[in-house]
C-alpha cells in the first residue's frame, strides 16, 4: 500500500502523548473501502490463514481484545491496519517500503507458489506458500504483546520463521515508547526506538539512517534486529557506510570551529558535555564497524522515489521546522535530497491537528501544489501529494500519559481524502465503535462517514477554491467539539471502576459520532450545492 507516516515522540507532543499516526493510501486506480471494528478475544482467530500467500499459522488461545481498521469489502484478507489492544498497545502496519537488489539477491522475499499442473499427474508441483504481509500484521501480532518492545520481538520472530513477501515498516507504541520496525528481504530486519524529544517521517522508502549494531545486539536500549544481521550484511557486502573515525573527526573540527563563542553559561555547557559524549560514542561505533546507515545499505535512491517519496518528507519536516531553511538553491535539503533525516527534533510541540495537516499536505505555499497558483502547470504536478485522492483512512494512535489507564488511548480516525475529511476521536476501550464508522459497505451511501466523505471530496475537489472555506469551518468545528468531548468524558469516567469504563466510553464514542454524522451531511449539502452551480449546462436565464 502506499502510505504515509509521521511518529511523535512523547516530549516532542503537546500533551506528552506518543503518537503514532498513517495514512493508508489504496493502490493507484483503487479505492479500497474502510471501516471501524473491534475484535473480541472470542472472535479471534485460533488458525489463521493469509488470502495473499495462503500461509497458514496457528495463533495462541490467549488473544487480547483489539480496536482494528480493515477492509470492508470482503474476499481478500482481513487489514487491519491499525489499533489498540488491552494493554495499551498500539500498533500501525504497514508502511510499504523499498529495497535495492543486492538485499533482495541476499534475502529473496518469500513469495507465494502456485501449484504447477495437476495433482497426481506428472511433473505435478504442489503450491508452496509465500510469508507474511501488511494483510496480516496486526491479526497476527497486536492482541498477544503487553508493551511496544514485546510487539517488536513478537514480529521480528515471526518474520524470522516465516518470512515475508514485501518489505514493509511497522510502528508499535505504548506510554513510554515508540518502535519502528523495517523488514529487510525475506527475513531480516531492524527496529528502532524513536527519541523521546523527536518525530519520525516515512514516505514510503527505507527510512532508518543511522544505527548500531552492538545495541541491538546487546541492552537493545534504542536498537534491535534479527540476530544475524551483522554475519548477513557482512557476508552480502551491504554496509556502503564510508564515514571513517578520521573522517569523522576531520569534520567535527569544523563544526566546533567557533563553538565556544556560543555556549557561554552552565546550562549550555552541560548541553555541550551530553554532546561530546554522544559524539565520542558515535566515533567508537564507527571504529568497531558497529554503527551504518541502513538507508545507504538496504534502502534506495531511484529516479521515482524523488517524485514520489522524498517530497513528502521533504513538506512535512519543513512544516515542523520552519526555520532549517527548505527553499532555494543553498536549502540545506530539497524535495529531491536523499539524505532528509529519519527524525529530528521539532521547532515546538506537535498538536494532533500538525499531524492531521502533514498528513493532509499538497505542498501548499509551494509551486507544487496542485490547487495552487505559483509555479508553473508543470511543477504543480511534479510531486505525489500527501493528501492523494486515494487516501482510505487516516488513523492517529494517541496514548495519553495525564489520565487513568482505562481511558488514556484514543483512536482518531478520518475516512476518504484528507484534504477534505475531519479527524474524530474515538475511545478504543469499548466493545464496539459507532455504527456510522462501522458499517461500510459496498453500497454508496451517505449513511456511511467512509462514503459520505469520498462524495464530499469527489464534489470539493472540482471546485477547491469555492469550498475550501466550508471544508476548513468544517474541520475546525469537529476538532473543537472532539477536544470537548475529550476532556468532558474525561471528567466523566474518572470515577468509575474499571468495569464501568468501557461502556460510558462508548456512548461518548456514540454521542461524537451523532455530531459528526450531523456535520458531515452539512457539509455534504454544502459542497453538493457549490459545485451545482458551477455544472457546465448551467444556464443564465431563469423561468422565475
């Protein structure tokens, strides 16, 4: 699938919330319809059996229940794509990534095989099953992990055992932590712990620029992998990492030259300490062979991942740090750069509406967006936009550190394109969610917020400038009653017991969705009657 993602770490968001947050992006020429569901332990399955590469499983009896976002449509696989189990897991699967051959040659990706001829007659060749895929991550993982690092290991086993036939990134969080996992060919992989005081952006393209291989195979504070990665890499010739301990210190000369004059105080001293010591264990890592870059080493930097993926990361880092300096012919990075950071410290705190807008983003205020008027036709159309016209579903994973367990993970969620929807809250501690989000169908209907908000954005779309100032009242006016409801229900439930939690959650869940259908049809009647007017049979004399 193609995606996009953002990860904010728990000093990096407004509210000391990790937050995990993709959008989830049909194939081109494919609209995939998505609904709102929640799996209860008995509902699980027991075998599982994956409809891409008939690979069957058997899963433990023990499965947590689970909040999820798949398919609506039925006939080829579950997806669940994204939620929260009872532990206060979160997990988002997948980001679909890329790779270059000599990972692929090293570790073939384990495809699925059809059978050849038919069976009992010669030469007959039975199916062999390929591994696993973003179909089924989250069945597989999310309802048997108690925290962030267990859905690592959990998944990092599996794809060890058993393989996989894409590469893909995951993300897993909890209260404290934020992981991202990378497949690696067929079996291998990496994970890394986002910092705390940073976010993470994933356009679709191997991200992980920097990583030490002793940590992971050692505390595993900030690292993990399969357990042969260093043997594999070695063996493959894949570490193209050139950065050697002369180099190195060759280039923190300059960046020290002068950096005296700027740390004067006590407080910018200390901060100057953690720094030299980080430095001196980045040199150490680069001595022993311990530290590369596994973007250079299993990643790519082809023509179309300039016009694809890198732009993307490209608009959303420079929202979130204005000042780095992102234009013009000495930006220190383009859309075109290979070497955007994986994650970096914001210029302020990331609200939820941040990561609704990069996650939204056409490149507005530049000359590549496509509802724009600067530039030229040409570089209006140069970049493949964030907000797509085949976004499916936008799910933002919110573990809120400031309230009780029962009631600290929300689920935002917005349907169809982002450009035009609204993010709502939901609770994920509930048996069930609001039937408006859930029952999606193969039926066109505005009954449905999936469907409501794809004729919403088809209408908007031909007409941008005249509804775009609807759809933004629109938006404002939902986050403003989301954070309402929020904090109300909050107060509500603190003094419940655990037991009394779920359903008093899901009737504010109802109460949220009641409103938000109300608005949405609003908003629908809206844009149906603006871009009515604009129809080319339109016609100036009337028989009134």
């Amino acid at each position: 699938m193609a995606c996009t993602t953002i990860l904010v770490g728990k000093l990096a968001s407004y509210d000391g919330a990790t937050i995990v947050a993709r959008n989830e992006d049909s194939p081109g020429g494919q609209f995939e319809p998505k609904r709102m569901a929640v799996v209860k332990p008995e509902d699980q399955p027991r075998s599982y059996t994956a409809t891409a590469s008939h690979l069957t499983i058997e899963l433990p009896d023990n499965p947590l229940r689970y909040s999820s976002v798949p398919d609506a449509l039925p006939g080829h696989g579950i997806w669940a794509a994204a939620g929260f189990n009872t532990a206060n897991v979160g997990m988002s699967a997948t980001e679909t990534i890329t790779s270059n051959e000599r990972v692929l040659g090293a570790d073939p990706l384990v495809a699925y095989k059809p059978a050849c001829g038919k069976e009992g007659e010669e030469g007959y060749v039975p199916a062999v099953s390929g591994g696993l895929g973003e179909e089924d991550f989250v069945t597989v993982v999310l309802p048997y992990v108690t925290s962030a690092r267990e859905g690592v290991k959990r998944l990092g086993a599996l794809l060890e055992q058993y393989g996989t036939y894409e590469m893909n990134g995951i993300a897993f969080s909890d209260a404290d932590e934020i992981w991202w996992l990378e497949t690696i060919g067929g079996h291998h992989w990496i994970a890394k712990r986002v910092p705390d005081d940073s976010y993470v952006t994933m356009p679709n393209q191997l991200g992980i620029d920097y990583f030490d291989l002793a940590d992971a195979e050692g505390d595993q504070v900030e690292h993990m992998a399969s357990a042969d990665l260093r043997t594999w890499m070695e063996e493959n010739h894949l570490n193209l990492t050139m950065m050697r301990p002369d180099a190195f210190d060759d280039m923190l000369d300059d960046m020290y030259a002068g950096m005296d004059d700027m740390f004067d105080d006590e407080d910018d001293q200390e901060y100057l300490d953690e720094f030299e010591e980080l430095v001196a264990d980045v040199r150490e890592g680069l001595l022993a062979g311990d530290v590369f870059n596994p973007r250079e080493a299993f990643g790519s930097r082809s023509d179309s991942d300039h016009v694809y993926n890198t732009p993307r990361a490209w608009f959303m880092q420079r929202f979130l740090n204005p000042h780095d300096g992102w234009d013009g012919p000495h930006a220190a990075y383009g859309p075109e750069s290979d070497d955007i950071p994986w994650c970096r410290v914001p210029e302020r705190k990331i609200t939820i509406e941040d990561v609704k807008y990069v996650l939204s983003a056409h490149y507005q205020g530049t000359p590549y967006d496509p509802y724009g008027r600067r530039g030229t036709e040409a570089s209006r159309g140069a970049y493949r936009p964030i907000g797509i016209n085949r976004n499916g579903q936008l799910a933002v994973l919110q573990i809120r550190p400031y309230v009780a367990p029962e009631h600290a993970c929300v689920q935002w969620m917005a349907f169809g394109c982002n450009v035009f929807n609204a993010l709502v809250p939901l609770y994920a501690n509930v048996e069930a969610m609001p039937e408006y989000l859930e029952n999606t169908t193969a039926r066109v209907t505005s009954e449905s917020f999936y469907w409501a908000n794809r004729l919403i954005a088809a209408l908007a779309d031909a007409r941008f400038h005249e509804n775009s100032a609807n759809v933004e009242r629109y938006q404002e006016k939902i986050g403003g009653m989301a954070h309402r409801m929020l904090r109300e229900t909050d107060v509500a439930v603190a003094g419940l017991s655990a037991d009394e939690v779920p359903a008093a959650l899901a009737a504010a869940n109802q109460r949220m969705a009641d409103d938000l259908k109300r608005e949405t049809e609003d908003l629908l009647g809206k844009v149906l009657y603006t871009t009515s007017l604009a129809m080319k049979n339109a016609f100036a004399m009337s028989d009134n």
